[in-house]
C-alpha cells in the first residue's frame, strides 16, 4: 500500500468485537490514533490527537472514523489543508448530543457545532450513514456529508453500525477503504483533480442498496450522492 490508515474510533471506544478493531487487524497499513480518553468525548482534544498522528507522517492517510470520531476527524482535517488525506467517515454522530466538553445532558449548553467545518474538507471520501441510527437521523447525515463535499451512502436500516447492530468482521469497509486509499496519490499531485476522479468513480447508483454487510466485494459502485 502506498498510504496508511488511521484508524478514529468514538465514544466509548471500539472493542475486540468491533469492525474498526478488525480492520487494524487486516490491513498492515491500519493504526489506531493514540492519545484519546475514549470516555470524555471532548471534540477539541480529541482533534488535537487525530492531528498530532496526521503530522507524524507525510505518507497519504485515510482517515476512518466513526460515530464521534468522525466529528473530530472533520475538525482535524480541515485543519491540514497541506497534507495529502481522505476521509471514510461511518456512523456520524450528531453534534447536538455533545457540548464542548463532553455529552451533551443539558439543552442549555451550547453544542459542538460551531466547532466543525462548515465547508468542504476538500479530501475524497465517504460518509456511511443508517436509516435507524440513533445517534443521527439519516437526513442530518447526508447534510454533513454535502457540507464536506464527500460521497454519501444510505447503509440502510442497521443502527450505529457497531458491535450491537452486527459489525464485527466487514469485508465491504476494507473495500471502500481500498478505493479511496488507492486514489490517493503523493502530494505533488492536483488535488482536485484526484478528487474527481475518486468522485466519479463512487457517485454511481448503486442496483441493490440495503444491508452493506452482505457486499463483499471492492465497492466501486455502491455509493451515490
């Protein structure tokens, strides 16, 4: 591979069971970001830490995040304009149920919203969200990833997707991950020009949406916008 994956779990962490867990075991290339109390979901220290692992390396990362972890992915990609990156962003939770300093029990505190990117990140990628999420209703979802700019598949109805909903070993991430990982390109390139093409490449129909767990294959065409 001629790029690594960085691996942002969220609240709570991601256990043995879990798909990100499986992943790292997978691919070679795959780390877990470090530096991150996975029980205080503080989006700006956690930002923190997701950038501190991007600045480790010049070599291209994909970032795959989940839940929380894909909100302060946003924040810390957008944060490094310079550096060659893609986002595979899976689950989002939903801003308003955290405050700046961790879960959000009290409407009257301000939500982290304001603290993520309210434009393109200006990477290739994708945002994978469910039609029965509890975290983040599938239409909130498809907002941010329009916000981002990146790719949006409707997973269908399977949850957080998480351990709880069945998403241990899933050949179908490992695919989307390899689609955008092998688009990714050394940093001289044109960065936009990448990203088109990536764009083209994903933003086909896909004929049989529904559970992305029974994909298997490299998932060139199951995705749209």
């Amino acid at each position: 591979m001629s790029y690594r994956v960085l691996v942002v779990p969220g609240f709570h962490g991601s256990g043995d069971a879990h798909w990100q867990t499986w992943v790292e075991k997978e691919l070679g290339s795959a780390e877990r970001v470090r530096g991150i109390d996975w029980e205080q979901p503080i989006v700006k220290q956690w930002a923190r830490a997701i950038t501190r692992a991007l600045d480790e390396s010049s070599v291209p990362t994909v970032v795959v995040a989940h839940s929380f972890g894909c909100l302060a992915s946003s924040v810390a990609i957008a944060s490094r304009p310079h550096l060659d990156l893609a986002a595979v962003f899976v689950a989002p939770a939903h801003p308003e149920r955290f405050a700046p300093f961790g879960v959000r029990n009290d409407p009257s505190l301000p939500s982290i919203a304001q603290y993520l990117p309210d434009r393109a990140l200006n990477v290739p990628g994708v945002v994978v969200a469910s039609q029965n999420d509890p975290w983040m209703k599938l239409q909130h979802a498809y907002a941010w990833a329009r916000r981002w700019d990146l790719v949006f598949h409707d997973a269908g109805a399977v949850g957080h997707i998480n351990v709880d909903s069945g998403f241990g070993p899933w050949p179908w991430i490992i695919g989307v991950i390899e689609s955008v990982g092998e688009n990714l390109s050394p940093l001289h390139t044109r960065k936009a020009a990448k990203k088109e093409f990536l764009r083209a490449r994903l933003k086909r129909v896909s004929p049989t949406p529904g559970l992305i767990t029974r994909a298997s294959a490299k998932p060139e065409i199951l995705y749209y916008a």
